[in-house]
C-alpha cells in the first residue's frame, strides 16, 4: 500500500426502476471494484427500488483509475444475472478536495458536474460542503442493461502518514 493517498467511503444509497429478473423482481447488490480491489454490498430481496445503505471503503493510490460499479441479481441456484454497471472518475472529487475549503457555510455548492457522454451521470452531480468537509452526490444511469440508477455519496478519509492529496 505505498502511494496511499487516502480513503474513498462510497456510500451507496439505493437503486431505481432497476431491471426486473426474477419473475416479477430482482435481488440485487452491487459491486464496487477499482484496480485489484472489489467490495460488496448487501443482497436486498425481492426489488428494483432496493435501499442499500451500504457504506463500502476504497484504498486511493492512483486516483487515474475509474471507479466500477456492477449490479447483479442474487439468484440461489444458477450465476448471478447482469443487471447494468456503470463507472465514474474521482478526479473531480480530489480537485475540490484540494482547495482550501476554511470558512465556507455548509451546503455551499463546490461545483457541479454534468452529465455528458463520457461519464455514467443520470442527472448533474453536486460536489457540496457538508459539516466542514465535500461530499459529492451522484446519481449513475447504469448500461448494458434496460433501466436502472444507482445513487452514491463519496466521501474522503485522510490517514495520518500518507502521502495525501
């Protein structure tokens, strides 16, 4: 782990009209995977507007990286069946985290995002100050698939003795 710049906590919220591949649901989790690191959320039974409220931890050492996110249906008997994935860049993240953010209200809005065609963003991504510290929200369309979003907050975590931002 040298080069450690720090942590990046994911937490993910929940899903949205997610595809159905069940009979007439899904049992999905998703997968969060960066480099050689890949982390699981719980399985929420029987939804496509499943509630994960999962908090999933990455280790930043080379923030060039795409952060992946797969979702996929739990199924007892049989593979796991595709539901969409999608994958975002933490670059804009790190920029904001690197300005000197002393004095400013919370809720303040650091910057926005947009989607566009080379990023997975359903709807623009808010980078906003939250009790002295950013947080970006986001809200990814998912490909390969014929619905679903998947909303996500990221947050940073400095360890002492790291090379940092």
């Amino acid at each position: 782990m040298e080069n450690l710049m720090g942590l990046l906590r994911i937490h993910v919220e929940k899903g949205e009209n997610l595809a159905v591949r069940d009979v007439l649901s899904s049992d999905p989790y998703v997968i969060i995977k960066m480099g050689k690191q890949k982390l699981k959320t719980k399985v929420v039974k029987q939804s496509i507007n499943p509630e994960w409220n999962d908090d999933l931890t990455l280790s930043i050492s080379d923030p060039r990286l795409p952060v992946q996110l797969f979702v996929y249906d739990k199924d007892r008997f049989s593979l796991d069946d595709k539901m969409g994935d999608a994958e975002f860049d933490i670059n804009p993240f790190l920029e904001v985290l690197r300005m000197r953010l002393e004095g400013i209200p919370d809720g303040t809005i650091i910057t926005r995002i947009q989607p566009n065609r080379q990023n997975c963003l359903a709807e623009e991504s808010q980078i906003v100050l939250q009790k002295g510290k950013a947080v970006q929200n986001m809200f990814l369309r998912l490909r390969n698939v014929e619905s679903g979003e998947v909303k996500l907050q990221l947050h940073w975590i400095d360890i002492p003795g790291s090379r940092g931002l």
